[in-house]
C-alpha cells in the first residue's frame, strides 16, 4: 500500500497538469475583432499568429503550413462541416485564398462573393508536419449587410471665420481591391485627397480631407460626405451629414427705438439691440451721440430711459470672444424741438434763395452795364443805348399823350449803328458844344400805327429803329 504522503504528491501534480494543459495556448493569433462586410463584395481578414515558446523547437516553419478557418466554434472535432476553408485543399465551401506568406506567419485572408449567410464568429487553425494547433480565445466577428455603412466626418480642432480648416471623412474599405470612393457637398469652394491608409488593428479605409475657409454665412449649413461602394456592375452608396458650427464675431449688429416718433420730455423710451453672433453676444453697450460728443450711457441689450430736453444719436455695440460689432444710429427726437429746428432749417433756406437771386440780379444788371459801355461811337461820341423813342417830342412841345381807349403797345427796336455816319455834320459838332444831352426812352406807340421817322436825314438820327411787334 502506498504512503499517504506520496498519494498525496501524486494527486497534486495531476491537477497542476490539468490546470496547465487547459490554461496553455499552442497558438497565438492577432486579427481584428469585428469586420462590416457588403453583401457580393469581398472581405479581407488581416491575421498574424505566433507560437509559443514551449512548441517551438516542434514548428518548422520551412515545411509548408496550411491553414484553416473554423466557423462558430472552435472545437470542430464534432462538426467537421464548421471547417469552410483550408488552403490545402481545393474544394471548400467558402471562395478565398490566403494572401499573407504563411512561413513568415502572416495568415491574412481573402473571401469573395460574401453574402448574408457569412455573419458569424470564425477561428484560425494551422496545421504542419507535425505542429497542429487552433487558437480558441481569438476570434474575429463578421457582419454582412445589404446597405454599406455609413462614412464618418471629423473636424480638425475649431471651426473659424476666415480661418482656414480641414475636415476628415474615412469610410472602411473591407475590401481593399475594390476601395469606395468618397466625394463632399460643401456650401463653399474646397480642394480634397483622398488616399487608403491602415489603421491600428491593420483593417483599411479611405480617407478624405477637404480644406475650406468659411465665413459667418456657412453656420448651420450642412456638408455631405458620400461613399459609393462599386459591388459587381453596380454601386452601393452611405453618406454622412453634419451642421457647421462656425465661430465668428458680431454680425448685423441693429439698434431699434420705441416709440420710433417724437416723444415728449418726461415719457419713457425703450432703445434694443440686436446681433447675431457664435457664440451668443456676452456684452451690449450703449453710447449716445450729443453735439459732437459720443459718450457710453449703459450696458445691457435694453435701454430705457427718460426724456429729458436733450435728444440726441444712440447706438450700441454687440461683443463676443471673437469680437465686436456695431449698430446703425437712431434718432431720439423730442416734440418741439422739431419745429424749432423746422423754422430755423426754412429760415435759412430762404435766406439762402434770396441770396442767391440777388447775386443772379447782380451779375445780369452789371452785364448789362457792361454792355451799354461797349456801345461808344467809334470818333468817342456816346452813342444812344436800348430803344429809342420814334414819337420823341421836339424842344418846347409836350410829347403827345396817347388816346385812353387804346392800350399802349411798346416795340423794340435794334440799333443798326452801320447806318451812322463816320463824319461829325456840323449840327452834331453844335449839339457837342452845346452839350446837348441825347434822351433815351421806349418806343411808345399810342396809335394803331407810328409814324415812322424819315431815313432820308441820317445826320440827325443816332439809329435806325426797326419796329418789331404789329399795330
């Protein structure tokens, strides 16, 4: 009979055996943990294995290794139809073929044709002469599905007006021979690239950057990332759309009066302002414009205040982190004051026209003095100017006075001064000595029709006279 100490030596090296053999991996492999696949499209599974110290003086990795993918459980000793794939053989219920060099340990794998009956977990088993090993704590997660899914948009740190920016969209490529094309709807001209890139657990997607500038009018528009998956002679199309959050400074920054009439001293106005801004406006100030003088009154998006006898401009600025903005001026205007104003306003209007039509008279009366020097004969003499009378009374007789019932008529007359003689007549010479003055006067008409003077003596006349209205 044995000793109990040895029995009892022996029963615990069985289960320390036990827990080993159950705890030990003979195989160690790396791959992602879910995969979204398109249905008639391909997938691509990135895998890697490694072996553990204690086998591998048993893997040879010179002699040529097979592997197998297991679906749903990794103990298919039970249920051989689990096995889809082998790579020794040529007959398998999956389409696909191993793409990684298998001796440097890189087990990646291609399905084609894939449709919804793929969803499902599946394991890697390698097998060689005489290394045989099935990792059962690593598996990857397939997921089949009509509709691609949808491409994802992130924004590169804070969006700025007038600051240029950049925005990613990527969208998985699971099968990286036939890769979807990304393209953008923006609200505003952009430049893109686009490239495939590996991320972190060796799946493969695209990647789209656009760079724009945007202004204060892109906030709260929408942009469009759409991926377009070709699938046989067809395409499968997702997008992704986000609102732009913008940020900028004070905009149509507005003041408003109520009432917007004149108002008497003593009642109450509401002044407000008015902005849009991102973020929101954290400050409004109040400035009042009087004779010249701009001074700050008071703070906040309201402002009331009571009429005093001094009206005045009032506007206010809008401020946020990004900046200010100001608004248009509005007019307090106070009953009384108008008219005052008014009067004063049409008082120096009329002065103004007055002045105005004095000077027009002003400048016509000395053109025409003007004009009346530039008449001299040419021997000095003065000669007659304007119109001359045809009726004009001799030395001692009254001028005849024209009949009460009929009305005067007066006639111009142009002074035709090549009709004068060059040469002085004696009866002129008397007239000089005798400083005789010539009259001028109108050419009054007082009968239905003048005498007109004889032409005959131009000696005694200074022009001809040339009638220009009728009887």
């Amino acid at each position: 009979m044995a000793c109990p100490e040895n029995m009892l030596f022996l029963i615990v090296l069985f289960i320390s055996g036990v827990l080993v053999c159950f705890g030990q991996r003979d195989l160690i492999t790396t791959m992602p943990d879910r995969l979204d696949v398109l249905t008639g499209s391909c997938v691509q599974i990135p895998c890697s294995f490694d072996i553990p110290d204690k086998n591998k003086y048993t893997f040879n990795s010179t002699i040529l290794t097979s592997g197998v993918w297991i679906k749903e459980n990794s103990n298919f000793g039970d249920r051989p139809d689990n096995v889809i794939f082998n790579s020794s053989k040529t007959d398998n219920r999956y389409q696909g073929k191993i793409t990684g060099n298998m001796s440097q340990k890189n087990c990646t794998t291609v399905f084609f044709n894939v449709t919804t009956n793929y969803t499902d977990k599946y394991y890697f088993r390698i097998e060689s002469q005489p290394y045989r090993a099935t990792d059962p704590d690593k598996s990857v997660y397939i997921d089949v599905r009509d509709l691609p899914s949808s491409p994802i948009i992130t924004v590169s740190g804070e969006v700025k007006e007038w600051t240029p920016v950049s925005l990613n969209c990527s969208a998985v490529a699971p099968c990286p021979e036939h890769p979807p094309e990304l393209t953008w709807t923006l609200p505003t001209q952009f430049t893109t690239e686009n490239q495939l890139q590996e991320n972190s657990d060796q799946t493969k997607s695209v990647l789209s950057t656009v760079t724009f500038t945007p202004s204060y009018l892109h906030h709260e528009m929408n942009i469009t990332c759409t991926a377009v998956y070709p699938v046989g002679t067809s395409n499968k199309t997702a997008e992704h759309n986000v609102m732009l959050n913008v940020s900028f400074s004070p905009k149509d920054t507005s003041a408003s009066i109520s009432p917007a009439d004149s108002v008497l001293v003593g009642s109450c106005v509401n002044l407000t302002c008015s902005s849009t801004a991102n973020p929101p406006v954290t400050n409004f100030t109040w400035f009042k414009i009087s004779r010249g003088k701009t001074t700050q009154v008071e703070s906040g998006q309201s402002y009331t205040l009571n009429v005093t006898g001094d009206g005045g401009l009032y506007y206010c600025e809008a401020r946020n982190s990004h900046g200010c903005g100001k608004s248009n001026e509005v007019q307090l205007a106070i009953k009384g004051q108008e008219e005052v104003i008014g009067v004063a306003a049409g008082t120096l209007g009329a002065f103004l026209l007055i002045s105005l039509i004095s000077l027009f008279v002003w400048r016509r009366n000395s053109r025409l003095h003007d004009g009346l020097e530039r008449t001299d004969s040419p021997q000095g003499q003065n000669s007659p100017v304007g119109t001359v009378c045809t009726n004009q009374a001799t030395a001692g007789e009254e001028p005849e006075k024209p009949a009460e019932d009929q009305p005067e008529e007066i006639h111009y007359g142009d002074i035709d001064f090549s009709k004068l003689q060059t040469k002085e007549t004696p009866a002129a010479a008397q007239d000089r000595v005798q400083g005789q003055e010539s009259e001028y006067a109108e050419v009054n008409v007082t009968g239905s029709r003048a005498q007109e003077p004889p032409l005959n003596n131009l000696n005694e006349l200074y022009a001809q006279v040339n009638k220009t209205g009728g009887c």
